[in-house]
C-alpha cells in the first residue's frame, strides 16, 4: 500500500541489515535468580480482599486510574502498603520529581524489611549508572537493567549503541507494580512527572489497580523477566557505589519528599476523594475474571527461539476476530500497517462498529509514528472505521474533563473495550515496535460495568472538546471536525511540524516506529 515516491539510498537499509545482524554478548553474573513470595493478606491489601465476592475466590478486583494524580497517589501508598515484597518493572523511570517521590517510598519500604527488586529496561530509563548501583547497595534492593549496552562512558554510548544495534533494539516495554503477591498497578504509564500531569507534555493515560490472583500471575511474568540472561545486575555495571552514597541519597530523597510535600499538586492528591478513599480501604473495586497477557523476555533476546515473535499480539487479534458489535480502541502510537487495515476493516464488514482514537500531529511525541501512521488514514476511512485524533488540550478549556495541568496534551494510553463486555489494558501500541520488536504486557478483564467505564472514557476523549474526528470528503480528501468547525490539513500542527513530518516520511523506518 506504501509505494514510495522517493528513491533512498540502498547503503542505508544495507547498513541496517548489517547492524540488524549484530549480536554482542551481555557481560555474565553469578547472582543466583529469586523469586515472588507468597504472603498472607493482611493490612489495607487484606481489607480489600476481604470484599471479594463469597462464590468469586478465582476473581480480582480492579479500579480504573485515568487521571494522573489519582495514578501516582496508588503506586505511593501501594509501596507504603507493601510488607514482605515489592517488584518494579518499568521501560522508563525518570529522575524527576515523581520519580523521586517514588525512589523515597522504595528506599523506606526497604528500610523496613521489604524485599525490593527494581527491573528497569536501560536503554529506556534516565538513572544514572552510579544512581541505580547505589540504589542496588541496600541490603534489601536490588536493581537490574534489561538488556543494557557495554560500554557506559558518555563518550562511547552512542557508537556502542549503533555497534550493538543488533541487540539492544529490542527493548523491555512493560509496566509493572506487585505489592506482596497481592496487588499490582499495569498499564501506559512509565515513571515521570509527564505521566502524573507534572510535566511540560501531560500524557493522557489509563492505569488498572489490581487486587487479588492477577497479581500473582503478574508475578510469574516479572520472575520470568527477572532471572532471565537479559536482567543484569546494576553491580555488574557499575561496580563503584559505595555504602555512603545511598546514606546520602536517602537523606536527598526524603528532603526531596518533604520540599514537595508543601506543594499545591502533592496536596491536592493527598486530600483527593480518591486517595482518601484508598487508604481508608473504601474504594469500589470492580470484581472478575481477569488474564495477565504478557509477551515472554525471549522476545527481546537475539539469540532466543522466541526473538521478535508477536505472541502478545496474536492473543489480541483472537480477542479482536471475536468482536460482533463494537470495538473502542486507543493506541498512543498507531500503524495498523496492510494487515491491520484488512482486520479492522473487514470487523466493520461484519457488521461491527470499530472506532479508534490516537494523536494527532500536533499532539505526537513521536513524528515518525505519525508520519508511518498518516497514509493508513483514508483506507481505513473508506473501510468504515471511525478514527479521532487528539487536540492539544490544557486547563484552559471550560471543561477540562479527566485532563489537568496546564501542559500541552498528548495520548499515551494502550486499551481495547470489546463488546462492552471485556476489556485489554496496557503498554502495548498498535505499531510494528510494540507488536514485532519490544516485550509488552497488560491484563485482559473480563467485568462488563468495568468495561463500560473504559467506554465512557472513550466517548468522553473522543467529544468535540478533545479531538478532532477525521472524515473524507466527496472527493476522498481528509478532513478533521470538532463541533462547527472543519479543517483540510493537520489542525493546530503549524506549519514547521508538517515540514519536518513530510520529511521524515522518506525514510524507511516504518518497522522500527
């Protein structure tokens, strides 16, 4: 369907084969592997098992975090909840405020008795080497890195980078939270104050609070990720943290905690309805039946059977073949590619209504994605699916609905609802990266009020007041609509950002977006 109009380079895709082909190996550890750890419900995680339904031992409860104050305020108090065990498995983890905030409640829960592993992907997170070693110092911490690149000097990252391109271009994409075995946090969000409406871009987001057995099959995942050959201990990285440092860090965080405990945001999440509602064990969970869906770490081994297979997404294009009467559908980052146009489409041939909703121009992140993404429009559109892009949005608008801050706002949320009688949510986007390149996850949920919330959501992101909806003309061209008005090119892009899209829609990168 993509013919290029423009003649590249072969030495270009030659050179990407040859690094493609590239496999250096990772350096070796004698760290014996470990695993969850069964721990009797007891606490604020035992006062909300105790609600689960009397003939529903099997069933998890859940609780749908959308608004950014309301999904940091869960980790925090999950970690002060925690009591034997905590696993922390995140593709990016920031050092930022939130990222602070969150590093101090690790550190205390350790202080504690807590046994704390944190598995973050390297490549992907923002610690320091000497951060992240000396986190690992702590008796009860320790810190691997999926996957990291050899040579760690700033001055030989980059060429280390292009030379091992061959095996660090598969990389750790999930979001995890397990607190005791008992309950877990998974979905979009990575660790930054980008993700908790902190930042100069606010991602709009879902989370899933989840209590009860998914967290112990979420655990499974984590141990698999865990004692894998691509976890490498942060000692084995950088083998020069001493004990002082963390004395010093733990002295930094908690002053970190106490500067922002003063602040309007951390008050307003402190005394939100929904934080008091948390600690006070009287949240509304929604009970069912649940599936932790989770690609294994081979994915991201070159050297695994099970390198790049999609198994994550086969489950899904199963649960979407399944689909009678209608798919909602959110992915921050979408190239449906031919095959994905052909499923969509023919679900609406069915009989099935498919809608879906991602960014926009002026709301990407990412230019190449929507440059990868923009050619897919108009087929899907003649197909019958119907598509929203996301405006930019601040506090500024009469009704600023789920969305706060004053930042500029950007889709980052990965979930299905089919049939309004389940629902998919987490860190995998419909693009060739998340499908072919990285490991991905997320819990499949089987509880029809749960999923009709995620639909409201839905309908709520994709009103007049926060996206754009695309439609085609008499003559096939594109159009965007919100309300009375219409446009003819990308909305509210400018004129510089569809230059630089243009521009990039030269370059063969299609299957690394």
């Amino acid at each position: 369907m993509r013919q290029k109009k423009y003649a590249l380079v072969g030495s270009v895709c030659a050179l990407l084969a040859g690094l493609t082909g590239c496999a250096t190996p990772l350096p070796e550890h004698d760290m014996p592997p470990s695993y969850a750890i069964e721990v009797p419900a007891k606490g604020l995680l035992g006062t909300y098992l105790g609600k689960q339904p009397g003939d529903g031992e099997d069933m998890s409860g859940f609780y749908m975090l959308d608004r950014g104050v309301d999904a940091l305020s869960a980790r925090l108090q999950l970690i002060d909840a925690t009591s034997t065990s905590l696993d922390i498995q995140y593709y990016i983890y920031s050092n930022d405020v939130t990222g602070g905030l969150i590093a101090e409640r690790i550190v205390a829960a350790a202080d504690r008795g807590v046994r704390v592993r944190i598995l973050l992907d390297d490549v992907g997170n923002s610690l320091s080497d000497r951060a992240a070693a000396t986190l690992d110092r702590h008796i009860n911490i320790e810190l691997r890195l999926f996957n990291p690149i050899r040579l760690r000097n700033m001055w030989f990252s980059w060429p280390s980078k292009i030379v091992e391109f061959g095996r660090i271009n598969n990389r750790m994409h999930n979001k995890l939270m397990v607190a005791d075995n008992l309950a877990m946090i998974t979905g979009g969000r990575n660790i930054g104050d980008e993700y908790f409406a902190l930042g100069d871009r606010d991602f709009q987001d879902i989370d899933l609070l989840g209590i009860g057995p998914i967290s112990s099959e979420a655990s499974k995942s984590f141990d698999a990720f865990w004692n894998s050959p691509n976890a490498i201990p942060a000692s084995v990285v950088y083998e020069n943290a001493k004990q002082g440092a963390l004395n010093i860090t733990r002295d930094n965080l908690v002053s970190h905690r106490q500067r922002e405990a003063q602040k309007p945001y951390t008050k307003a999440m402190e005394e939100s309805s929904f934080s008091e509602a948390l600690s006070a064990g009287r949240l509304q969970l929604y009970w069912g039946d649940s599936e932790w869906l989770a690609d294994p770490p081979g994915k991201a081994d070159a050297q695994s059977a099970q390198s790049e297979d999609p198994y994550l997404a086969r489950i899904l294009v199963d649960h979407l073949q399944e689909v009678r009467s209608e798919l909602l559908m959110k992915s921050a980052y979408f190239i449906p590619g031919d095959l994905g146009v052909e499923l969509l489409t023919g679900m609406v041939a069915q009989g099935a209504e498919v809608s879906v909703l991602t960014n926009s121009l002026a709301t990407t992140d990412v230019l190449g994605v929507h440059s990868s993404y923009a050619p897919y429009r108009k087929p899907l559109l003649q197909g019958g699916v119907k598509i929203w892009e996301l405006k930019p949005i601040s506090n500024s608008q009469a009704d600023p609905s789920t969305f706060i801050g004053d930042s500029e706002a950007s889709l980052h949320a990965k979930s299905f609802v089919f049939d309004r009688q389940k629902l998919f949510v987490g860190s995998i986007n419909s693009d060739p990266r998340s499908i072919e390149l990285n490991t991905e996850a997320g819990v499949m949920v089987y509880q029809e009020d749960l999923a009709q919330r995620l639909a409201e959501l839905f309908h709520r992101w994709t009103s007049d007041a926060y996206a754009f909806e695309l439609r085609l003309d008499p003559n096939d061209r594109l159009e965007w609509h919100a309300g009375d008005k219409r446009w003819t090119a990308e909305p509210q892009a400018g004129r510089l950002r569809r230059i630089k899209a243009w521009m990039i829609d030269w370059l063969p990168i299609e299957g690394q977006m």
